[in-house]
C-alpha cells in the first residue's frame, strides 16, 4: 500500500510527532525545486502556490516549520538577525563549499595554482583567508559565489570560520576570515617565559573529537566572545593564532587556549610586576567552560570531558601526562596535598593555589577559615541566582511583554478576557493594582510570576514553547522564545526551593548561570534589548555578607508571595 506524503515525512525524519499535511507538501514544493538557498521572501512566494487549505498561515508556523527542518539536519535556518531572512536548503552542497575552501594543494583549482599561489599559500599556512582566495577556490561554481554572503555568514555562526574585522568590517583589501583548521604555524611549549605570572593550567580531557572542538572554540573566543587575538611584534605584528594555541588580549591580561593530545588547556598570564586578577581569571574560565558546554551540547552521551588541571605548568606540553581532576582537589581541605597525577615522579600541589585561580578561595586560609568561605559562597551563589533572576531575567520578561502590548493597554485586554479565562488569570489584590498602575508606571513593578501570567494569557504572536503547551519543561535543543520563557520560570521556581538553605551548590550553580547566558543571547535577538551585560556585571560582583543577606531576604519574600498565593488558592 502506498504511503502518504506525510507519512514518507515522517518515516525520514524519524519523528513521532504530528505533521501538518502543508508542512510536507512545502518540503515536496522545495525538494523538487532542487534549490540550494532560498529567501524567506521566496518560500513565502512558493507556500502561496499551494491551495489555500494547505498553506502556511502565519510568521510563527513558518518559524515551527524551518525550525523543524533544521533540527532534524535537512536544512540550515537561524533565527540571528543576520541570517533568519534566508535558508540553506542543501546541506552537502554547503559542506562541499567548505571543502573546497579546506582542500590541499592537489585539489584547488589553476587560478589558485597559478595567479593567486602566493595568498593560497598563506592562506594554507596561517588560515588567515582574504576575499579573493575565495572567489578563486568557487570560480567554477557560480552557484557559491551567488551565495557567498549567506554561506559565510551560516560557516561563522557554526565556527567553521570568524571574521578578522570587529562586525564583519571590510578592510582595504575585502573581507578576510580565519579557519581554524588550516593553520599549521607551530607554537612553542615554552611561550611563559620568567616575565609572565602564570596561572596554573585549567585542563578539559576529552574521550574523543577534542580538535574539533578546539577549532570552533577558537572561533567562539573570536566571534561571539570577541576577544581581542594578541599580536606577535616579533614577527611583523602577525596574529598570535597557531595549529595548536591562540593567545588572546582580554581585560590587561594575555589568555592562551591551547590543545594537546586530547586535552583543551587554558592559562592567563600577566607580566610582572602586575599579578593576576583571580576575579578575571575566575571569568575566563567561566567562559571558557560555559562555551566548551555549548559547543558538546548536541554530543550523544555523557563524560564528554573531565575537568582538572595539568601539574607542570607549560601549556601544550607534549611531555606533560600529568592530570588531576577538579573533583579530587576540590574535596581537599589542606593547603598542600600529595598529587596522584600520572607523573611518575612524585610531588606536592598547592590546593589552594592552583584552584584559586578559577574559583574563588582566598590564598593563605586555615582549614577551619576555608569551610567558612566555602558556606559564604553558596549563599554567594545563591544571593548572585536571586539577583540575576530579578534585575535580569525578570527584565527579559518585561521586555517580551511590552513587544507586543503596550503598557498603556494591558489593563483593557485584561478586561477584555471571557470571564472564565479571567478567572484562569487567578490574579490577587496588589497584582490588580499594579495593571492599573502600568498605563502611567509601565511594566517596572511587574514580578516574573505576574509578567508571565501576562505573556502566557494575553500574547498570541510570542512563538510559543516547542511543545505546544505552556507549563511543561523544554527539553535540550528546544529553543523557541516560548521555551526560554518556560525555563526562566524554572529557574525562578528552582531558586525559592533553596530559600530554606540560602545556598546553591557549586555546580548547579555554573549549569544554570550558563543556562541563563545562553537564554539572554536568544532573547537579545527577539527583543532587541541587552541582557548578557548586565548578567557578566552581576557575576562579576563583590558582594559584602549584608549584601547577601538583603538580596536573600528578598528572595525569601518572593517565596512567602507564593506560599500566600498557593494556600489562598487550595482554600
């Protein structure tokens, strides 16, 4: 028995859940057309070829649609302000353009070979790219070269490539990029010489596809973290970028990420007699482990990585075996412990030392003063959740609430609910109060709980959460605005469960401040607005014990409103 369109769909992108019947007849439409990018414009042209039943109604299907395409690898469409307006809607055509940038010297065209060796050789040999190597290498594909723009921008935001320029500038000579994976400039082990205070060596092992993330994590610190690369003046002031390190200028302190067998290494050196800012280093590495995360986050299975550090300090040290886990050190309450690293000879490490650089422990602590940090700090974390969650994220809130109803009209389209769904709203005395005051006050005194009741109930063209529902939890790879507004009411949801505590260990900690940052880069894109700022500020903040205990005191409030709500509800 012959099968239906949709179920063919269904069998190849191996779902189970249900297709519209004109999300399948749009794919036949742009399978058939064998076109390699298409315009938005233009696949709202094709959609209206269709009959009318069948069509595609609104903005926000569309975005469900290509949305779905993409996540399961059919197509290539980001909703980033600079590549939403078009999709790629051949995926091994856009992989072969990237091999034909990568390829050897047998394999690139004679115009390479010939007119242009001299840069396809630099090219070759620093992954510095110029403009007009690439109109050489896809001189015999007119295709690439229509296209250039968008097949580009799509390799920088997947860190195949990142632009030299700050924002994509053109130079004198055009565009040029880096890739990563072309350069084959040599780094010498030992970069830190006696000049440098170094850091001790943060160290990611990895069970497999350690280089591939190394190259997009270069890409990632050049793009999207925009770290300044170093320059070697040495050399002609060329770029600081090697096959195996990069070194990076970043708030008056040098940064080298590097790789070496399997291992993804990081240090921060200052040149003496400044030392190293310990708040600095701790936001490095914060950074570098929140983008690591980022780029595994589709990997299938767990221990991806271990986390620790390398006992000699020389970054990609070839001869150096040694590893200890983070886990292990972090245990230790003594300033100085045995290492059991694979290092057959035998040494002493400095706890305190070598972890102080990426967390915050204060040098010179007694075992006794040490569990008291450890204490302050989880209600550091905590009381850093709680202000995170109400100046930022709230904000975000706020900001998705006013895209889309003015305050001056909220309390009329409240007004303007059916009674039972008004009733559904379950709003109290001052939450009634403060939609009146909104025409005159606007959104600034709405808390998270009753901005989303507003968002959820009153926002119909807010794309809603991958599963259709409000209320449920987004799973990982789930990403429409609708889902970063469900998890930021998790995270609000998860923080008052730690108001008895007033604590937050370590580690959930870092996953949801890293949660947190990849919610307010979306939400920067829908909105407008800036988050990621004031985020890195918070994190960044020194905060006193008083300070602790208003912000906790706050938090706690938050909590008893609910409790309130919750019990006036069961009555």
């Amino acid at each position: 028995m012959k099968k239906s369109i949709v179920e063919l769909f269904t069998v190849v992108i191996n779902t189970k859940i249900e297709i519209p019947s004109s999300w399948a007849l749009m794919e036949q439409l742009l399978y058939e057309g064998a076109w390699k990018v298409l315009s938005l414009a233009e696949i709202w042209r094709l959609n209206s070829s269709l009959p009318d039943a069948y069509q595609i109604k609104s903005d926000e299907e569309m975005s469900m649609f290509l949305k779905c395409f993409h996540d399961n690898g059919i197509i290539l469409h980001f909703q980033d302000e600079k590549l939403r307006e078009h999709a790629v809607l051949d995926i091994q055509w856009f992989a072969k353009a990237f091999s034909k940038i990568i390829a050897d010297k047998n394999h690139i065209n004679k115009d390479c070979k010939t007119r242009l060796i001299k840069e396809w050789k630099s090219f070759n040999k620093t992954g510095e790219l110029k403009d007009k190597v690439v109109n050489a290498l896809w001189k015999e594909e007119p295709l690439y070269l229509k296209h250039k723009n968008e097949i580009m921008s799509y390799m920088e935001k997947l860190q195949m490539l990142v632009p030299l320029e700050p924002s994509g500038a053109v130079s004198e000579g055009g565009m040029s990029w880096y890739v990563p994976c072309m350069n084959k400039k040599q780094f010498l082990a030992n970069f830190c010489e006696d000049k440098w205070e170094c850091s001790s060596i943060l160290c990611y092992h990895f069970t497999s596809f350690a280089m591939f993330v190394f190259y997009r994590l270069v890409a990632y610190c050049m793009g999207f973290l925009r770290w300044k690369v170093s320059t070697d003046e040495d050399h002609e002031g060329s770029l600081c970028l090697y096959q195996t390190a990069a070194v990076f200028d970043h708030n008056e302190h040098t940064v080298v990420v590097g790789i070496c067998n399997d291992d993804i290494q990081l240090q921060v050196l200052r040149i003496r007699p400044l030392a190293i800012d310990r708040e600095v280093s701790n936001e490095i590495g914060d950074s570098i482990q929140n983008a690591i995360k980022k780029l595994t986050e589709t990997f299938i299975g767990t221990n991806i990585f271990h986390k620790g550090f390398k006992c000699q300090n020389i970054i990609c040290d070839e001869k150096d075996l040694s590893f200890t886990l983070e886990s292990e050190l972090s245990e230790i309450k003594a300033e100085e412990t045995q290492c059991k690293c694979q290092l057959q000879r035998k040494h002493v490490i400095n706890v305190q030392k070598t972890l102080g650089f990426w967390e915050k422990r204060k040098l010179g602590d007694s075992s006794s003063q040490m569990a008291s940090a450890q204490e302050l700090d989880g209600r550091t974390r905590f009381a850093k959740l709680g202000m995170a969650t109400n100046d930022v994220l709230n904000k975000a809130y706020r900001d998705i609430l006013e895209s889309e109803v003015p305050p001056c009209y909220i309390e009329n389209k409240v007004n303007s609910l059916s009674t039972e769904k008004r009733r559904d709203l379950k709003l109290n005395t001052d939450q009634e109060d403060l939609l009146k005051k909104a025409k005159n006050s606007g959104y600034k005194d709405f808390d998270i709980s009753l901005t989303y009741k507003m968002i959820r109930n009153i926002c119909l063209t807010i794309p809603k959460p991958t599963k259709g529902k409000w209320g449920k939890e987004p799973a990982v790879g789930e990403m429409t605005v609708g889902d970063d507004i469900e998890r930021i009411r998790s995270i609000r949801n998860r923080l008052t469960a730690h108001v008895s505590s007033a604590s937050i260990p370590k580690t959930e900690f870092d996953d949801t401040w890293s949660t947190m940052s990849d919610i307010c880069q979306r939400l920067e894109t829908f909105t407008g607005k800036k988050y990621l700022d004031k985020l890195n500020e918070i994190k960044n903040l020194t905060l006193r014990k008083e300070d602790n205990d208003e912000i906790i005191k706050n938090v706690a409030k938050m909590q008893e409103i609910l409790d309130t709500i919750k019990s006036t509800l069961q009555k």
